[in-house]
C-alpha cells in the first residue's frame, strides 16, 4: 500500500506549477494514483460526487499521507454555479496537492481561502483514507 501511495504523490509532484488540470482537480488526483500504478478506479463524476461515494469513510481533521481531501466549492458551468466540490492529496503534514489554477500545494485548511471563479471558497468536508479509495464498493 506504501509503494502505491508513494507512487501516486510523486506523480502529483512531477506535475507541480502545471496549469493542464486547472478545473479538473478530481481528473489530477485519479491520474496520479491511476497513471503512477497502472490500475483504474471508479470515483464520481466530479470531486462532490466521489465524496458522496466515500461518505462511510469521511474523517474529520488532519489528512493522512496519502488520502483524498474534499471540499464544496461552487464552479461555474454554462447553466450558472454547479456544487462540484474540490479536492485534493494529503502529504500527511497539513499540506494538499491539488488542481486549481494550476497544481499546487497549500495547508488543507488554507484552501478555504481560495476563490473560485464563482467568488466562492471551498469548504473543508474531510478527508478517505487511500486503502478506502482502493477498496471500490458499487454505487447504491
């Protein structure tokens, strides 16, 4: 498990100060388990939505190396602002990388003081373990 988490955060490193997956943060963090591990997982259609997903599994506080963060961000869309959330991965210090205007890394609280083209901010809502975001449960 410690290999493919270490695999997946190298990845999402390699790709600091890229603005490719600007709006497309849920597209980052499954890249970087997919790409960096060679296996497929099957999430939501967008970051609000995996999180829906993992709701068994949501923890409070600290994120752990290696799991997912997710937030409720509004994001604009033709139809006006749609709930997509955000998200990110933990380093497991405080610190999340993620896709927003470009990949960075910021203090997973910090992240709230971010502003989305909608003028919202993102809103804290927890964090999965990675041996839960492996362990696939089918949608009910």
């Amino acid at each position: 498990m410690e290999k493919l988490t270490e695999n997946m955060i190298r990845f999402a490193e390699s790709k600091l100060g890229s603005t490719g997956y600007a709006g497309w943060c849920l597209a980052f963090i499954e890249d970087a388990l997919e790409i960096s591990n060679h296996i497929e997982i099957f999430g939501g259609d967008s970051a609000k939505e995996s999180c829906e997903l993992y709701k068994d599994a949501l923890q409070d506080g600290i994120p752990e190396r290696g799991a997912f963060v997710f937030y409720d961000c509004l994001c604009p869309s033709k139809n006006g602002p749609v709930n997509w959330g955000h998200c990110g991965i933990s380093f497991g210090d405080g610190r999340v990388i993620h896709a927003w205007d470009m990949v960075r890394v910021d203090d997973y609280l910090a992240i709230e003081k971010l502003t989305a083209l909608t003028g919202d901010h993102p809103k804290y809502l927890g964090w999965v373990a990675f041996e839960r975001v492996l362990n696939q449960k089918p949608r009910v």
